[in-house]
C-alpha cells in the first residue's frame, strides 16, 4: 500500500511539471488581456474639442475695384524735325532738361539762306526802283496826253508798266519773306513745352527735312494708356455716368489710383482723358487713356503701372479673411461651425479681393460662423470650443479694393 502511494505522488509530480508551467503561461496571458481591453475600452471615448478662433459673418456694401497694367506716354509727344537742309552747326539745349515753347534747340548753317535773302532783297530794290520810274512817267505823260500832246497809246502803255512795275515789287516782296522764312528755319524751335530728349544727330551731321532731331514731350499732365475688357468697360461706364453711356461727361465719379512699379501709390489721382472709338475684335478689350497730374516730372514716357477704379458697389457682401479659406484638390473651402459646435466644410466661390479679405460669391450662409486658425488639423464634424474674435484680429482690413485674378 505504501509503495502503490508513493508511485501515484511521484506520477502527479511529473504531471504537474509538465503542465503547471503552460497553465501559468495561460493565466498571464488571459489577465494581461484582459487589463489590455480594459485600457482600449477606456481610451475608446471621443476625442477633446480643440479651441478655434472664429468670426461671425457680417454682410456689408463693399465697392469693388479693378486693376489694369497701364504704360506711361507723354501728354503731347513732338518729334523735332528741321525745316530746312543743311550742316548742323550748334546744339543749344541740354538732353533729358525742360525745354519752353519756341526754344532754339539746334542751328544749321545759315549762310547759303543769308545769301538767298540778301539777293532777294536786292531783287526788290530792283524792282521798286523800275515801279517809280513807271509811276515817273504815268505822272509827266498824264497831263500831255489829255492836252493831245502825245498819242494816248503812249499813256495806256506807261500805265501798263507801271501796274507790272507794281507786280514785280509784290513778287520780290514775297520772295524776301520766303527767303526770311527759310533763313528762320535755321533755328530749330521747339513747338511745346516740355522735357527734351536725347538728341539722334551730332554737331557736323547733314540734316534735311526728314530727319529727326530729338523729341519733345509734355509730361505735366501725363498719360497712361490701359486696356480694359467690354464688361468692365460697361461697368465703368454704368459707374461713371450712371446709366447715361457718357464716359467722358462722368469721368470725374471715377478717380483713378495709381501704383509705380516700386509699389508706391501716386499722390495724385487721375482721370479717364480718352476712350477709343471701338473695342479691338482680336482682344474683346478697349483702349482707355487716364490723365495724371505730374508737376515735379516724376512720371516718364515709358513707365509701367497699374491703374485702379472703382467699378461696382456689392451691396451686402460676404467678406471673410485669407486665413479662413483653405484650398482642398483646387477646390476653395471655408470651415464653419454648426449649432453643436462641430466642424462643416463649405465649398466656396471666391469673388474679388477687398483689403485683405475675400468676396465670397456663393457657398457660404450670410449668418454663418467662420473659423480662422488651426484648418490643417479639422476635419468634417470635429468637435471644437469656438472662441469669437472681433474681424480686425482675424486679418480683416479697411485696405483699398482690388479684384481678384488681376
């Protein structure tokens, strides 16, 4: 009996050795399951709001303003070209100054036109001189001719020669002013006032009347041509004459802005000076030109800027800042949040730009609440702790219009 219960110990010791360890194993096991489902289950819940800054729609009248690229000229360009042919002699101006109307700019030389006064003059003296001698004869031969002393022929032809004598000194008096005239010419003038130009002939060149001297232009005011298209053109009209069609006559409700090339915005305001009489059939676009003030010479012939007008007054817009709008596959979207304070993603049709904020065109409700920060990191229907801040801290500004694409 003793023998036959020591065999059964030693047989459930071995068992117990061969199984006890996987049983431990298994137990682990199953506990640190369960404490593993037990911290998933308890980090299972939704995840914190995050704090949003947002804005509440407020439509306003905001005026719309294009923009065009617009190429300086001079007011009245003049090229200086001489009236008579010769060797330039002398060059009485200083290249790039302000030139006054009827300055001598150039001399040719004027001695072979001297010589061409000097025997016209001499023609005329000739030419009285032969008047008197007939008015001489007309006078002594007058009195005998009616006393039947001399034929009456006689007379009628000394009166003849005298009415040619008369002829010949008109004739010569003409051709002395011609030859004044032409001697004149020697002294090329300038014909405007304004800022003269390099010269394109030197000291010593043979000139005629075909060749160009210089050039002259009138820079106070000055203009600058743009083209607009046919829309813009109506709307610029409708903007400036109200209704009426008269651009020009309304030119004055539509004061021009504009910006140098550097970015600066010139003090003075323009207007519209010319409108071309039909839009170009290729282009769709009508030339305008605009008048700016320029008393200190400031803008040249050449220059580049671009123009702005107010075109159109968007009653009760919907303007939101640049930071709201996000960009999403080409398509614009604007975050807002709903009545529980969740995230909804609007897709929306940018119109133009006022300042730094955008027009919303369609897309967007005229009461809804903008969120402005932190977009990377929302997605539809994200929980969020709205904080409302006033438009100037969400980079809204008063800034001048301009529209949007230009």
């Amino acid at each position: 009996m003793i023998v036959n219960e020591q065999l059964k110990t030693s047989a459930a010791r071995r068992v117990w050795m061969l199984v006890g360890p996987a049983l431990l194993l298994t137990i682990a096991a199953s506990l640190f399951s369960g404490c593993g489902r037990k911290q998933v289950s308890a980090s299972s819940g939704s995840p914190p709001a995050m704090p949003v800054s947002v804005i509440k729609i407020n439509p306003t009248d905001v005026p719309i303003e294009n923009e065009w690229v617009g190429t300086m000229d001079g007011y009245v360009n003049a090229q200086i070209q001489p009236q008579a042919a010769g060797y330039l002699v002398r060059q009485l101006y200083t290249e790039g100054s302000p030139v006054a109307k009827d300055q001598v700019l150039f001399e040719i030389d004027p001695r072979p036109f001297q010589a061409i006064l000097d025997q016209a003059e001499g023609q005329l003296g000739q030419a009285k001189a032969q008047l008197a001698l007939a008015q001489i004869n007309v006078n002594r031969d007058t009195p005998l001719a009616e006393a039947r002393a001399i034929a009456r022929s006689q007379l009628d032809n000394e009166i003849q020669q005298k009415a040619q004598a008369e002829a010949n000194v008109k004739s010569a008096e003409a051709a002395v002013k011609t030859a004044e005239l032409n001697l004149s010419f020697c002294q090329v003038r300038s014909l405007i006032s304004g800022i003269a130009g390099q010269a394109t002939v030197q000291v010593g060149n043979l000139v005629n009347t075909q060749s160009v001297l210089t050039s002259v232009s009138q820079l106070n005011p000055i203009k600058v041509y743009f083209s607009i298209s046919d829309s813009e053109y109506l709307a610029l009209t409708h903007r400036a004459a109200k209704g009426n069609g008269d651009l020009l006559r309304g030119a004055a409700n539509v004061p021009l802005t504009l910006t140098l090339s550097n970015g600066d915005e010139y003090p003075s305001k323009g207007h519209i000076a010319f409108v071309d009489r039909q839009v170009n059939s290729q282009t769709g676009a009508i030339r305008i030109s605009a008048a700016f003030p320029n008393p200190q010479n400031l803008l040249r012939p050449g220059q580049f800027g671009r123009i702005k007008a107010n075109t159109e007054l968007r009653h009760h817009a919907i303007l939101i800042p640049q930071s709201a709008v996000a960009e999403f596959q080409g398509q614009q979207q604007v975050y807002t949040v709903t009545a529980d304070n969740r995230v909804h993603v609007n897709n929306v049709t940018l119109g133009p730009q006022f300042g730094s904020d955008w027009v919303i065109e369609e897309g967007l409700p005229s009461d809804a609440t903008v969120i402005v920060d932190n977009l990377q990191k929302l997605r539809e229907g994200a929980p969020v702790r709205p904080q409302i801040v006033k438009p100037q801290s969400a980079s809204a500004s008063q800034a001048a219009p301009r529209a949007a694409g230009r």
